[in-house]
C-alpha cells in the first residue's frame, strides 16, 4: 500500500478522504474505487470524455499544473462549467508533492 492521500469533495458535498494510495494512481481511478459521487470516467481514463472533470483546490493548482491540449480539448466539451482550476481526474496521478491533495468533483455539463 502506498502512503499518499488525497481529499475529494463530491457533486453532493460529502468530503472523502482517501489513504494509502500509491504513487502513479490516477484520481479517476481513486473516485470510482471509492464510491465519490459525480465521477463516471466514461472511457476507462483515456482523456476521450470529460466525467471525470474536478477543480484543483488554488493553493494545488502550481504542483498540479496546466492540462495538456488534448485534455483542454476535452474540457471545452464542459465549457458551461469550466473554470480555470478545471482538470480531468484521469490526467492527475498521485505523486509524492500531490500528498494530501485537495479537489471538487465538477458539476455534470448541460450540454
């Protein structure tokens, strides 16, 4: 088992605080293993959809980092609830700096 932790706060506000995870584990992964409401990860974590979209909590955002163009792309398919801390959760994997990570899972798109 690995020693990292993240902090999830779902579409219905509960907070999951999930440990013991291992270096490389991706958050959508870790959503749907533990039952966090919100996360769907309709392609299994290929950044081809955007069910596993979360806001990086600010004071994350710099360790976390920009998307790649790919997974801008597949942001924009969520543009109505889009903001600026917005990442897929399939594209974040846990690394030692990320311990103790903190994000919300985004609201579903209407579109």
């Amino acid at each position: 088992m690995g020693n990292l932790t993240v902090i999830m706060t779902d579409v219905e506000g509960k907070v999951h605080r999930i440990g013991n995870l291992d270096e490389g584990r991706n958050l959508m992964e870790t959503a749907k293993a533990n039952g966090v409401a919100g996360i769907y990860g309709d392609c299994g974590g290929g950044c081809a959809c955007a069910t596993c979209h979360v806001y990086v909590d600010e004071q994350w955002w710099a360790k976390v980092g920009e998307p790649d163009d790919i997974e801008g792309a597949m942001l924009d398919m969520v543009a109505d609830v889009q903001r600026p801390n917005s990442r897929l959760g399939c594209q974040i994997r846990m690394r030692p700096e990320l311990d103790g990570l903190s994000v919300t899972v985004a609201p579903s798109s209407a579109a």
